[in-house]
C-alpha cells in the first residue's frame, strides 16, 4: 500500500507543566523502567533455569514476562528522552513502530491471562484430566494464539494505518497509539474505526471467558476451608490483575475515541501509562513471586550467590 503522507514528524505532549520537575520524573521513571525489567528478567531466568518449572503454568507466566518486557521496551526509553528535552518529537516511521510494540503488547496479554486462567481452572476444577487435558501440544497451540493472533491483527490495522494520508502531525499524548494517528487522517476512517471495534470486542470476549473460568474455580475453592485460602492467595491477586488491566485498557481506548478535553492533564497522563507500569511491575509479584514454589527456588539461588561470595577462612 502507498503511503500519501507528507508528514516526516509527530509531535507529542503531555509533559508541559513540568518546569524544573523534570529531573524528578525522569528519575523515578528510569528507576521504575529498571524495577520493571529486573524483576520480569529474573523470573524469566528462574523459570527457563530450573527444570522443575517447566510445567504449563511458568511457561505461560514466563510468555507473560516477555511480553512486560516487550511493551515497556516501545515506551520507555522515549518517555525518557522526552523529559530530558524540550522537544517531543519522533519521526512518522518510530510513531508507527512505537504504536504496533505497545498495540501488540496491550492484545497479547489478555489471551495470555486467558490462557493462565484456563489452566488454573483444568488444574482446580478436572485435576484428573490436568495431564490430559493440557498436553505439550496444547500449551503450544494456546501460545501460538496468544501472539499470532493479536500480532495478525495489529499488522493488518498498522497497514491500514498507514496507507491513510495525514493533515496534522500533533498527538494529544505521551505516546504514539494506533486511534490518535487515524484521527489525523484526511479522509474518512470506516474500515479502520470498524477494526478497532473488532478487536475491542473479541478482547472483552476473552476478558469474559476468563472471568468465567475464575467463576468457576471460585465455586470449587469456596467448598473448603484450604480452597477459600488458596483461593485468597492466588486466584483472587489474579482476578483483581486482570480487572485492573481490561478496566485500563479500555478507558485508554474509549477516552482516544470519545474522550473531553476537560479531563485534567495529569489524569489523562495516569490512567494513559497506568497498563505499561502496574501490571509491568506487579505481575511477576502477583503471578510468580507469590507461588511458594518460585519462592523456594529463588532463595536457594540467593543461598548459593551469597555462599559463594563469602571469602575463603586460610588456616595458618
């Protein structure tokens, strides 16, 4: 597809105001950029690392990591160089590249969470039919559904993005996302506006469907005293990660279609970067650290660095 834009450069904002905070902000974003990356980094390792975690449930968890990683890497060094300059700008082409890291990101997570609460309800639910049920075959065939799916539709919207001809350069946003660029298009937008509400829809489905699979680990859990207290240690964290999510994610694509300028600045700032910083930082914690199992590992590890950092006692 040809691309009739004459547009070289978008312009960003959403950091005006800051004045001499700048130095502040910059500071805690990279220090939450680095928490981000070390504690998805880690438990990757640990997982890919110990055998024993090569199970079903730390292979999806290890796909929801990597993909933390992925989204927050198209946002961040930006927003970082952003706030130290006075100028935000990014070139068509990186807006566009930026866009499809964080569009993909914010698709593939879902049918992930999705996929994560299938399994925990085959495991709670039929746990003698687990084996059966989620075979090697299967876990492969879930992941390839939670990327291909999501990045096949991102490309074909990024084509159709693209092939539209531009008559301004300016994003009322910290970022570039795929509904901000269409609003800058010239000519009508119909198939594109009908795509966004394609994918919207078929996420709320797998939002549903995962509400439903935790419904019924809820009603499984709540016969007994040990199923309400795992409940209430992972599957609850779980549920309220996953509301947490959808709910943002949502907001951020109704408020780019429909959204009043009257919503202050800092608000509009919060709940735009609120799905690249929570769940980034928090589902490692909720969905890994918090297993006892991946606990135990990591502690071992910890033993081990610090025995053989101890310096060696001479006898003379």
């Amino acid at each position: 597809m040809e691309n009739f834009s004459t547009v070289e450069f978008i312009t960003l904002s959403g950091l005006q105001g800051l004045g001499g905070n700048r130095s502040i902000y910059f500071t805690l974003t990279l220090l939450t950029y680095l928490l981000i990356v070390s504690v998805n980094f880690t438990l990757i390792s640990t997982i890919v690392i110990e055998k024993t975690l090569h199970e079903p449930m730390y292979i999806f968890l290890c796909n929801l990591c990597a993909n933390s990683l992925y989204g927050t890497a198209g946002f961040y060094p930006k927003i970082l160089l952003d706030l130290l300059s006075n100028v935000h700008k990014i070139s068509y082409n990186l807006c566009l590249l930026q866009l499809f890291v964080i569009y993909t990101s914010v698709l593939c997570e879902i049918p992930i969470l999705t996929v994560m609460a299938y399994d925990r309800y085959v495991a709670i639910c039929r746990p003698l039919e687990y084996h059966t049920v989620m075979t090697p075959l299967m876990v492969k065939t879930m992941l390839l559904f939670s990327w291909c799916v999501p990045l096949s539709w991102c490309f074909f919207n990024l084509l159709c993005t693209f092939r539209l001809p531009l008559c301004g350069s300016h994003i009322d946003k910290l970022y570039c996302d795929n509904w901000s660029v269409v609003k800058l298009s010239c000519v009508p937008t119909t198939v594109n506006n009908v795509l966004g509400y394609v994918v919207i829809v078929s996420e709320i489905i797998q939002a549903l469907f995962t509400l439903y699979s935790y419904y019924c680990i809820v009603r499984v859990c709540l016969k007994s005293k040990e199923g309400k207290r795992k409940f209430m240690q992972t599957c609850l964290p779980h549920l309220m990660a996953m509301v947490n999510f959808v709910i943002a994610a949502l907001f951020d694509s109704m408020y780019n279609r429909y959204g009043s300028a009257s919503i202050p600045l800092s608000l509009r700032n919060i709940m735009a970067v609120q799905f690249l910083v929570i769940p980034p930082l928090f589902n490692p914690v909720i969905y890994g650290l918090n297993l006892q199992k991946v606990r135990a590992i990591l502690f071992r590890y910890c033993e081990k660095y610090n025995v053989s950092q101890r310096p060696i006692e001479r006898n003379f």
